[in-house]
C-alpha cells in the first residue's frame, strides 16, 4: 500500500475541508473561496470563477502560450492538427463571439450535436466561457432522444456539423436535426452548423440556419468576449444519461467544485501536469469525454488528445498504438471494449509490438467491467500498467482507482480498485446494513460526495433526491459489488435495468418502452445477454398480437422501431419472436431466468414460475437461433 494514498484517504474524509480548501489552490478564482462546502450550497460557496478561463486563458497568461494545448488526430480524415494554447484562446474568443452576437448569456442553455472535431471542443469551452451551459448529445442517439434533451434542456441555439463519420459511414446529422426539432415542443432560435471540408453539403433550411464560417467572418471584427464571472455552484454543463425509464436525466455540473475535482484528479490518479500528453479514447457525448477529454486535461495545462476514430478499422487495430507513440502519450485511458475489438482483430498485438507505445507509462479502462482476461492480455502485450477505475456520470471522475499517481500501484484483476480520496464507499443489504467482507450488496457512497459530482438533475431535483432515498446517509450507486478481503472493491453489474453496450449507458427499461408499442407486439421484455465484444448486447422478446402478420416482419419491425427511437447506438439486433414470457404466478417477468437462458448459463426452473414448460421452449429457440 502507497503511504501517500493512504494519507491522502483520510485526510479527505477526516478532515475534508482541510483537504479540499488545499486542492482548491490549483484552481484560479476571482473570489476565491473562505470555505469548502454548506449542504445547501454546495462545493466553495461564496466562491466565483471561470472554467474556461481556467482551462485557458490562464496559461496563455503564464507565459505557456506556445504549448500544445489540443491535438485533433483523424485518421477517418487523415487529418492531424495541433493547436496551441494561444490558439485555443484565439479559436475561443472566436465561437464566443459568434454566441455573443446571437444574444447567448449567461444561464442560457446550448444543445451541442456535433462529432469529434475541435470545433466542438471550441464550442464547449465558449459556452463556459459565457457562463452559457453546453449540453452535448452523443451523435449516436437518434432525433426523438435529440428531441427529448432539446425540450428538457430549452436551449437557445443548436450546434452541429455537416456530418459525422463513423468508421467507414459518413452520416448526415442536419436531417437528423431537422427532424429533432420537428418532433421537439420547444423552438430554438437558431441552428449554426458547421460545414465539414469531407461529407455531404449540408442544406441550410430554414431562416433560423445559420452557417458557422459566415457567422465567424461577420463577427470577426468583434472582440473576444471576457470570461464571464459565474458562481462556483452555478451549473457549467447538463449532461444527459439513461436513467430506469424512457425519459433522460439531465446530471448538471457545477463550475468550481468539478475545476478543484478535475485537476486533483490529473495530478493524483493519472499523473498529468503542465506539458503532458493525455489521452481519453472516448466520445464528447459522454462523460469521460467531457471530464477527460476536454476539461481535465486543459485545466492542467496538458495536452488533451481528441480522436475521431474507432480502435479498428480506421485504418486498422495498431491506430491506438500509432496515435500514443506519435503524440507521446503519457496517460492513455480507454474502454474494455475497445480493447477488446483490438485483441479480436490483432490476437498476437503485431501492431503493438510493431509500434510500441511511445513514452506510455499506464493504461486507465472504465466505462463497464474490465474482464480479467481483457486486462491480462493488454498488461502483457504492452508491459504497462493497466488500471481499472469506476465511476459514472453522475460522479463526473473516477471513485475507484488505484491512485498510480500517489504510489498506489495495488491491482487485482477483476477489481477497479479502493475508494478515491473523497469518496467513502458501503456495500449495503436491502434494509442498509453493511454486509460482511466478500459478500454481495449494493454498493453506495457516503453522502456528502465531494466536490465534482451532481448536486441535481436538471428539472428534476425529485429525481435526484431519490438516489438518497433508499439508504438514509447514502448515495445508491445502482451498482452491484463487493469489497475483499484485500479492500479491493470489485463493481460487478447493475441492480436497475441499465447496460453498458460497447460502454455506451442504455436503459433496457426504455427500449422495452419502445417495443412494447410496436404494432403487433402483445408484450416484451428486453435484457443485457453477455457479448465477447460488448460486454453486454441487449435482446428482446416478443409476444406477438393474435393476427400480428409473419414472424420475421414482427422482428424486423422491433429492430427497426428501436433503431429509429433510440438510435442505432442501441445495437439491438436480435429480437426473439415466442409464444410467452417467463412468469411468475403473480404476473411479473422473470427477466433474470431470461437472461440466464440467452447467456447460455444453468438456469433452474423457479418454483413461483407460472408455466414450467416456457424456459425450455424459450432455449430451445435461442439454440436453434445460435445454429443458423
Ligand atoms: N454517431 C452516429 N452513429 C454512431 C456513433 C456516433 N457518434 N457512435 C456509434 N454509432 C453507431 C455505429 O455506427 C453503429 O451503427 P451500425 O449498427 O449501423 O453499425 C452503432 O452506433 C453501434 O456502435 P458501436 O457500439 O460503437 O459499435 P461498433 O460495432 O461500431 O464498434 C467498438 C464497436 C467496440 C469498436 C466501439 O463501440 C468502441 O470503440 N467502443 C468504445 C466506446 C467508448 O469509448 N465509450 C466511452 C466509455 S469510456
Ligand atoms: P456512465 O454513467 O455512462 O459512465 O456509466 C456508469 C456505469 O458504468 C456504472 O454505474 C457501472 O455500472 C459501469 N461502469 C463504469 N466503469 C466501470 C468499471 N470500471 N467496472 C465496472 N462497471 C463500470
């Protein structure tokens, strides 16, 4: 065990406003705080400052200029561009300006669908820069989920681009904008889109389009707008992620608590100061992209690495290893399941061992579980650390980790590690007592959590209040887990209906919504099947209406519906049309047996079952379906 961890744990939780009033240095106020937290304020009340001034302006002022401060790599381009920190700063002031003279102001609201271009980091940190919140929706997620967060979000304006290319697919996002804002209640008053050099010519449709180049030319001569003065526990950014039903939580981000939080965590997990290079292989439209591939990395004066490609095929499994070497990454975080793309498509890491991985000193996975066999074969192949850490949206950066950066280089393949500086975790039974050391419960956080996380959903702080509703005193995490012998604390699944699907967070909850109102669909059930890839797929049941119509126009219907609802992010392909669920005699949907029928593991007959002949039926056709 590292001593400076270990210090580092108590001191956070014995004495936490000692310990965050000193992590609060590395931030930049313009009132600074007198103290750290008040339950109804928040993190640093009486505070003020700028995230994106931090993120920026203030290393331009300190002389660093000229240091690198964003590396845009394309290989589905084949464009690498480096911008320095007075660049960004220019770039900037330049999208500020452009929101500026479209009446944007502080506490105003931003939808952001846009791929991974710089423009889109630009944006984001503009937005910040006004005090503006920047609400980014993953490209993946389809308009009525677009339409969804535009009418919970009520934003002013819309960004995106001309298009997104998703490995080989180029795909049009203006229509999908279009049809996003037909759908929505609430008007925006403006759509600026950006036009792509690569892809389609996006048509500007409406007197409300604005092209993104013309808006910069005629607002060149403006000057930059000052970064605008905000209250720490104002909101910075609504970032919107699948909750148990259809409709999407809204996490909101304060400004100082997440700045203090962020840079601790670059200096104390990752190792990242001034001058380094870091690397999250994540998307804008998720929460590690937000933290880790914008802010985190730029409020330390790093250079933040921002990837528009996927670990395969663009060109092929050695792009990670190239893109590393090339920037001289020296903290790379990604997912399980890009590792494991990588592993199916390069088995013996002739890529890896071709290329190397440059000055590399630790690989970081989180997003879903990190198998220990995912783990074993990229600690041998690279002969780096590879560290699995947890957290979630809500958290906003990690709660587990082995803090490499404090010394604590402690790993035990199948665990994410011990508790973060800040957070105290339980593994709590259904009545909230703590089991014993090894067994199963859910796994909870002690409330007050430390600066960073949510303090409220938007429009829905009764949603929020819910997660400490179950365990007085406690954050419910939603995950399931244990804590060794050894400490390690080990995240081994949900307790709700949410999966991770390739690291991407759905709710199964929301797509049995969506086939539930198919036509011809009597009723359904949707579960996460393991996927050696994946980590989960999900798949649906379906019992079809009498005089429903064929079998296959039923599935393809359910695919479609979901696709087209959801997005093909979902990446629901299998739907299994049956005669009936498994039940139990008072009418409830033995999702779990489900499950344990299409993973193929032992599933014994429950005795409150309704029909004991439906789970032998129910394998029967998922075998049958496996042999085609
Ligand atoms: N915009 C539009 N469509 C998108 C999209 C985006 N930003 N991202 C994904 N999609 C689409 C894909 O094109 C695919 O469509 P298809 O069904 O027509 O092929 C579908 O959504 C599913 O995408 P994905 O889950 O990414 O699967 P994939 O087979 O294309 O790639 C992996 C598999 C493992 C390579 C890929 O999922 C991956 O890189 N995962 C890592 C995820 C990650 O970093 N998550 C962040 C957590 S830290
Ligand atoms: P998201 O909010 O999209 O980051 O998803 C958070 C959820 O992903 C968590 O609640 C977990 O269920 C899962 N998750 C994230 N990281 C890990 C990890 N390292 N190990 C296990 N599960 C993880």
């Amino acid at each position: 065990m590292s001593e400076a961890y270990e210090q580092a744990w108590r001191d956070s939780i014995d004495q936490p406003e000692h310990f965050w009033s000193q992590a609060a240095r590395s931030v930049e106020w313009i009132s600074p705080p007198a103290r750290c937290f008040d339950e109804a304020q928040g993190w640093y009340p009486g505070a003020s400052l700028n995230t994106c001034a931090n993120c920026v302006d203030r290393h331009v002022a300190a002389g660093r200029g000229d240091a690198t401060a964003l590396i845009y790599d394309s290989p589905v381009t084949g464009t690498v561009r480096a911008y320095s920190y007075a660049e960004l700063l220019d770039e900037v002031g330049r999208v500020a300006a452009m929101l500026a003279s479209l009446g944007l102001a502080k506490g105003d609201r931003v939808v952001l669908y846009m791929p991974m271009i710089p423009q889109t980091v630009f944006a984001m940190l503009a937005c910040a820069r006004l005090g503006a919140l920047h609400s980014v929706v993953f490209g993946g997620f389809a308009p009525l989920e677009l339409a969804k967060r535009i009418d919970d979000a009520a934003p002013r304006l819309v960004l995106t681009a001309s298009c997104g290319i998703e490995g080989a697919r180029t795909i049009a996002y203006k229509p999908l904008v279009d049809e996003a804002l037909r759908l929505a209640a609430h008007a925006v008053d403006h759509v600026v889109l950006h036009q792509r050099d690569t892809g389609p010519v996006a048509e500007l449709s409406s007197p409300r389009d604005l092209d993104w180049d013309t808006l910069r030319a005629a607002t060149a001569g403006d000057p930059a707008p000052a970064p605008v003065e905000v209250a720490s526990a104002d909101p910075l950014y609504v970032l919107y992620t699948s909750g148990t039903t259809g409709t999407p939580k809204g996490v909101v981000r304060d400004n100082g608590g997440h700045a203090v939080a962020l840079a601790w965590s670059m200096a104390n997990i990752y190792g990242i100061g001034a001058g380094d290079v870091f690397w999250a292989a994540s998307d804008v439209g998720w929460v590690v992209g937000h933290s880790y591939i914008v802010y985190a990395p730029l409020l330390v004066g790093a250079a933040t690495v921002l990837f528009e490609g996927k670990p395969v095929g663009t060109p092929d499994p050695g792009t990670f290893w190239r893109t590393i070497a090339r920037h001289g990454v020296k903290t790379f975080f990604t997912a399980p399941t890009a590792i494991r793309a990588v592993r199916k498509e390069d088995p013996e890491a002739t890529f890896l061992n071709q290329i190397g991985t440059g000055q590399c000193q630790a690989i970081f996975l989180a997003g879903e579980r990190a198998d220990p066999d995912t783990i074993g074969w990229l600690e041998d192949k690279s002969g780096l650390p590879v560290i699995d850490h947890w957290w979630q949206t809500e958290l906003g950066w990690p709660a587990l980790a082995s803090c490499a950066a404090l010394g604590d280089l402690r790993r035990k393949r199948g665990s994410a590690g011990f508790p973060v500086p800040g957070y105290e975790f339980a593994i709590l039974d259904e009545s909230g007592h703590q089991v014993p050391t090894g067994q199963s419960g859910a796994v909870a956080l002690r409330s007050p959590l430390p600066p960073g996380v949510f303090r409220t959903l938007w429009n829905n702080h009764a949603g929020y209040a819910k997660n400490f509703a179950t365990f007085p005193g406690w954050y419910e995490t939603g995950d399931a887990g244990f804590i060794d012998e050894d400490g390690f604390v080990h995240i081994m699944g949900r307790t709700d209906d949410i999966i991770n699907v390739a690291g991407h967070r759905l709710s199964t909850g929301q797509m049995e919504q969506i086939v539930a109102a198919v036509d011809g669909v009597a009723e359904c059930a949707v579960i996460g099947a393991d996927d050696a890839i994946k980590g989960m797929i999900p798949v649906a049941f379906v019992v079809p209406r009498a005089g429903a119509g064929s079998e296959q126009a039923l599935h393809d219907a359910v695919i479609k519906a979901v696709r087209s609802e959801l997005g093909a992010v979902a990446a629901l392909k299998t739907a299994y049309v049956v005669p009936a669920l498994p039940k139990t005699r008072s009418g409830k949907t033995l999702r779990n047996l489900l499950r344990k029928i299409v993973n193929g593991e032992d599933a014994p007959t429950p005795p409150t079952i309704d029909d004991p002949a439906v789970p032998a039926m129910l394998l029967a056709r998922v075998r049958a379906h496996e042999e085609v």
